[in-house]
C-alpha cells in the first residue's frame, strides 16, 4: 500500500500527469507524506526487520483476518 503510493506520485512527477488532490497544499503533504513512508520501510528493511516492502502489509493483513475470523466463529459456530 505504502509502496502503492510512493510508485504513483513517482509515475506522477515522470510522466507530468496531474495529481487528483484539491490543492497545491494537499499535493505537498501527499508527496511528503509517500516519501515518508518510503523511508521508514527502507529503514525498517536494512535493519532487517521486515524483508521487503510488502512484508509488513502482508503480516497486517493476516493478522487482521485471523482475528476476524476467530471473532465470528466463536459467534456463529457452537462449540
């Protein structure tokens, strides 16, 4: 997802395609922001905590379906 954003304001400023946001305010803070979280997952990746970019949206992802479904089977499945 973070990584999502960086490539498209990436592909934005190549190619001169306008960015879709309100203002030129919101296009900074948008910029600012993907080039934010660009760092922090490069940072997080030479510390070796995650090992790609997507490592960290993946685990997330798992995370928040396993809770999900162990929420909802004790609810809809008598043990």
């Amino acid at each position: 997802m973070v990584s999502q954003c960086v490539g498209r304001v990436s592909r934005l400023e190549a190619t001169g395609e306008p960015v879709r946001v309100r203002d030129s305010q919101a296009i900074k803070t948008h910029i600012f922001c993907s080039l934010q979280a660009f760092v922090r997952l490069e940072k997080m990746r030479s510390e070796n905590l995650i090992s790609n970019w997507y490592e960290l949206q993946r685990n997330l992802f798992t995370l928040v379906v396993r809770d999900y479904i162990v929420e909802n089977l004790s609810t809809t499945c008598p043990a």
